[in-house]
C-alpha cells in the first residue's frame, strides 16, 4: 500500500508508515486520506493521540517557516521604515491640499513640515531602545513547554509576535490617520478656509491620497529593504469630522501649538461663493457666528407651537418662550420689537416696494381703534391669567392666538392661516396680530358695505 500511494505534496513515492500513519520520507507530509481508510478497518485508533501528534509535528514546522521568513526583519529599522512613510505620504496630501485649498505652498508645507517633526520627536519612533522596549513590552507573555523550543528565535531575529506587537505599537502611537490631523492642524492654525469637513470629503473622494497610501508608499519600503507588510500603511478608514477635530487639538496639545479662532469670515465667504448667495448674507451669518460663539443659550432652534403668537414675527429671536410671555405681561413686547428693528438689525428695513404699506400700517396700529380707550399694546387683565407653558393647540390642530380684535378671546385659526400671516407680517415688519386685527376690520368692512348695497338694491326694487 505504501509503494502504491503518492505524496500530494512533493508528488514523491518514498513513503512509510509510522505508528498507522502514512509519513512522506523526502518531505513529511502526512497522509489524512490514508490514516481514515487505515480507521475503517482497523479499530482502536485513537484519534486525540494522532491529533496531538499531527499537530506538534506542523506547529514545529511552521515555527521553523516563521523564523525563516523573519530572518530580514529588524523592528528599529521597520519603525524608521513606517515614518518614513508616514512622512512621504503626507508630502503627497500637503501638495494637493495646497490645489484643492488654493494656499500658498511654502506657507502651508512649511507649517505642515514643523507640525510633523514635532510630533515625530515627541512619539520617539525614531529611537531604537523606545521601539524595542515597546515591542519586548507587548510580547511579555508566559508561553507553553511544549513550544518553547519551538517559537525560540536566535539574536537580532524578530518573530511573529514581536511583528505583532512592533504593529499595535505603531498604530497606537502614530496611526495613519495622524496625517489627516496634521494636515487639517496646519490649516487651522494659518486660518485656511478650510474645516475639517472638507479634509474628509476630499480624503473620501481619493482628492487627498490617504485611502491608497500603501500603494504610495511602496517605493519607500523598496529603499529600505525591508518586509513591511502593506496592511500596516492602510487605514481602517476616514474619520468623522468631530473626531478629526478631537485629534488636530490633541496634536496641538501634544506639541504645544495655540489654536487660534476659527477663521468664520474666509469660511462664509467662501461657501456664499461656492453656493452663489448674495454677499448681504455674509453680515448676518457673522452676527449668528458671534452670538453662537458667546455660548448663548438663546441659539436654539424652537418650534413656533412653542411660541405665543405675539413672538412669531421678529421678536422670536432671541427669546424663550418663558421671556416672551413675561414681556406680554410688562407689556414691553412692542419696545423690545423696537429695540431689535432700531439695534440689532440696524441695517435691515421693509422692501422697498412695501415701504409705503409698512409706514401706514404702523401709523394704525399706533391709533387706539374706535370705540376703545388707549391702553398699552399687548396688555389684558384676562392674559395675566394664561398659563406660561406652550401655546395650547385646539382640535384639528387650531392655534390659539389672543388679541383684542375679538374682546381678548382666544381665535382658533387654522395653522396654514397662521404661517402665512406670520410670514406676511415678517415681511412687512409689523406684528402679526397687528395684521390680523387689520385684516378682521377690512373684513368687517367688506360685510358693512355688502350689506348696505344689498339693502338699497331691496329698497330701490
């Protein structure tokens, strides 16, 4: 039987059988195939014992072709080889973010330049008894007897779990996503218009060549001649825009580099022109930018439902609803309107096209309506009584507004009614129950004189 089988391995005949095992003499290979039809007929194999035995025969074996392939690797010299990498591949990143971000060169590859050096110098990567303590550190482990002799590597030879370890040391202390924090830290600290969205998209889009930076890199590992594995090089993938922040400011930290303020005005003006906005915009998103970098809690985006009607034009902003209904009850809602027509949006008026409407609008709501003692705008003994809470909603989803145009009552008005007379009042700067009010008086007006003609065409037939 022994003379009739074939070695799959070496395709040798000169095979024996040892202990019901079918052994190649040329290269060892053992025959699986020939020890189950050797079990079928004869009984009493045990089969842990061959287990155990075929196991510490290959596992020797492949000690042996590990340290064999391992003999090149030399764990300073990979850790020299991977920053060179490192380096090499964010030379590539500097050149296209300086097309995509439209900077100056020198500027921005000589910050980029000071900024990598210094957290090359402050990681120690480049000091070999750093690397190898940091290797002997991670490979500190008890190993078995039986494979003691087997995974002993000679001097100077870096075996597979020293591979392993030099590879989370090196991950862990300068991951490649460092470049993308680098590159994103350099442009934040000259004020470049750009975030760290944009160092994202780009390196998503292959724009930035981070995701390939193996493949960049190969002629550097050439240079060395070394084995290091691509695997090491590749990313695991790009990080969020907050955690790209979270990294460029711990850099800064780490080499002691001031952030400075983000440079709003160069970001807005490059998205109005990206977006082809007109530049008016530009003076409103840097007040926004300013009260939002003030921390002020007012910067909240809040439903209308949550504001009382009389909010809902321009004195929504920048006001809880808590505060709107105590300036109802003060009655200052109308001076607090004032003051952020006359002081905070000094620049900004009714179209001109409407300017006419505006003035004589505003002049009727300064006349008391007929049939009323003057009293003070937005003031009722009945209102003082109203919960503070959110603005109650009746059936079908009605808004409850109160007003004097139906003796402080409260109106249930349909929201599609009440979008639009908020947005008409915005537009014309006025109050919107102002405009209601108006609008119920024409309206009033309108069924008088119907009435009144109906009445003579009676009276004239």
């Amino acid at each position: 039987m022994a003379s009739a089988t074939t070695c799959f391995t070496c395709f040798s005949t000169s095979l024996s059988l040892r202990d019901g095992v079918l052994v190649c003499d040329v290269c060892g290979t053992q025959s699986q195939s020939f020890v189950e039809e050797t079990q079928e007929f004869q009984t009493g194999v045990d089969d842990s014992r061959y287990r155990r035995r075929h196991g510490s025969v290959h596992q020797a074996r492949n000690q042996g072709r590990l340290v064999e392939e391992a003999v090149k690797l030399d764990t300073p010299k990979l850790a020299c080889c991977y920053c060179h990498c490192l380096q090499h591949g964010l030379q590539k990143q500097v050149a296209a973010l300086c097309e995509l971000a439209g900077s100056p060169k020198p500027e921005l590859s000589d910050m980029v330049q000071r900024l990598w050096f210094a957290f090359l110098a402050s990681t120690q990567l480049l000091e070999p008894v750093f690397v190898r303590d940091g290797v002997s550190s991670r490979t500190r482990r008890p190993v078995p007897e039986e494979t003691a002799e087997a995974a002993e590597a000679p001097a100077g030879v870096a075996s597979k779990s020293e591979a392993d370890a030099l590879h989370a040391l090196l991950h862990h202390v300068a991951p490649p996503e460092t470049l993308l924090a680098v590159c994103f830290l350099g442009c934040w600290y000259l004020r470049e218009a750009v975030s760290a969205m944009d160092i994202v998209r780009w390196a998503q889009s292959g724009q930035l060549p981070f995701l390939s930076l193996s493949s960049v890199c190969e002629q550097v590992v050439v240079q060395h001649d070394v084995l290091l594995p691509a695997v090491w090089l590749q990313p695991a993938g790009v990080p969020a825009p907050h955690h790209l922040v979270n990294a460029a400011a711990g850099l800064a930290d780490l080499v002691n580099l001031p952030k400075p303020p983000v440079n709003a005005g160069a970001l807005i003006h490059r998205y109005l022109l990206e977006l082809g906005l007109p530049e008016g915009l530009g003076a409103a998103a840097m007040h926004i930018f300013a009260v939002h970098r003030a921390g002020s809690d007012h910067m909240q985006l809040t439903k209308q439902a949550n504001l009382k009607a009389r909010a809902l034009g321009p004195s929504c902003y920048p006001l809880f609803p808590g505060e709107v209904s105590q300036l109802e009850d003060s009655g200052s809602l109308h001076q607090y309107l004032a003051y952020l027509q006359d002081q905070v949006f000094p620049g900004y008026a009714p179209p001109e096209d409407v300017g006419d409407f505006h003035r004589i609008l505003k002049s009727i709501e300064s006349e008391p309506p007929c049939g009323e003692p003057p009293s003070t705008p937005g003031v009722s003994t009945q209102h003082t009584s109203i919960d503070q809470g959110n603005v109650p909603q009746a059936v079908l989803g009605e808004y409850t507004l109160w007003g004097k145009a139906w003796s402080w009552k409260a109106l249930h008005v349909h929201p599609d009614y009440a979008a639009v007379l908020c947005a008409c009042a915005t537009h014309l700067w006025l109050h919107p129950l102002h405009l209601h009010h108006l609008l119920c008086q024409l309206e009033v007006e309108v069924c008088k004189a119907d009435a009144e003609a109906h009445e003579a065409l009676v009276q004239g037939e």
